[in-house]
C-alpha cells in the first residue's frame, strides 16, 4: 500500500490533526487541507456521515474516512513505509506514539481554556511534557 494523496480536515489550528499532518509530510504524501471554519461546517460534515464518532481530525485516503488519532496515524504511517515492520520496533513506535499525545495535552486544549499560566504549569510540572516525558527520549 502506498499512500499517494489525502485530505484532511480539521479546524484552523495544529491540536489533534498536526501529528497526522507530520506523518503525511514526512511520507511525502501530498494533502489537500480542509479547514472547518464555523459550527455549520461541522454540522454540514457530520451530516455527511463521514466521521464515525462526530469528531474531527478527519483524512480521506484510499477511500476511506479515517478518524481517532492512534489508528490513523498507524494507517498513514504504514501506508507511507514509515511503520515498522517487527513486533518490537512497533511497540517502541506506538508507545512513544501515545506517550506524545499524552505530552501534548496541555498544548491541545490551552485554545480551550487560554490560561498561559496553567499551560505552562502542566508542560512544566512532574508528570508534563518537561517532567515526565522529555527526559526519557532520546535526542
């Protein structure tokens, strides 16, 4: 399988989708952006009956609606040559995977919320991003 185009949508911004847009460019799989711009967009698109779950990041590839960020991002990975092919190296890619979506927590939902202090304060504390992950990767 080898990925060769895809759209992507999700709101302006990096949040959920940047990890899937990471993987597509890093492939070097050329993708169209789909920027849901108001509530309507997203009603208009749920309507479509392309999101399972009614939740964005969405990406069209190889005909299907891919959505929910771990299997996505394995789907596009394996697709571009990216993914490995041994059981162990797998594992190494997946947990580090879920260890960033952990790590970028405070940084997904800081548009929620807008509190600088608080952001800062989670990506600094003992079980953030400079705590608890940072420290175990290697450069």
């Amino acid at each position: 399988m080898a990925l060769t185009a895809a759209t992507v949508t999700y709101w302006r911004g990096r949040g959920r989708c940047e990890p899937l847009r990471v993987v597509l460019a890093c492939g070097g799989v050329r993708f169209v952006g789909n920027y849901l711009e108001k509530k309507a967009d997203m009603d208009a698109l749920k309507a479509s009956g392309k999101l399972q779950y009614d939740q964005v990041p969405l990406v069209e590839a190889d005909g299907l609606n891919l959505v929910q960020g771990t299997p996505t991002a394995v789907y596009l990975a394996q697709g571009c040559g990216l993914w490995p092919e041994m059981p162990k190296e797998q594992y190494i890619c997946g947990h580090i995977l879920a260890a960033t979506q952990d790590a970028r927590g405070p940084l997904v939902s800081f548009p929620f919320h807008l509190d600088e202090q608080r952001c800062l304060e989670e990506l600094q504390s003992p079980k953030g991003l400079l705590g608890r992950f940072a420290p175990r990767w290697e450069a």
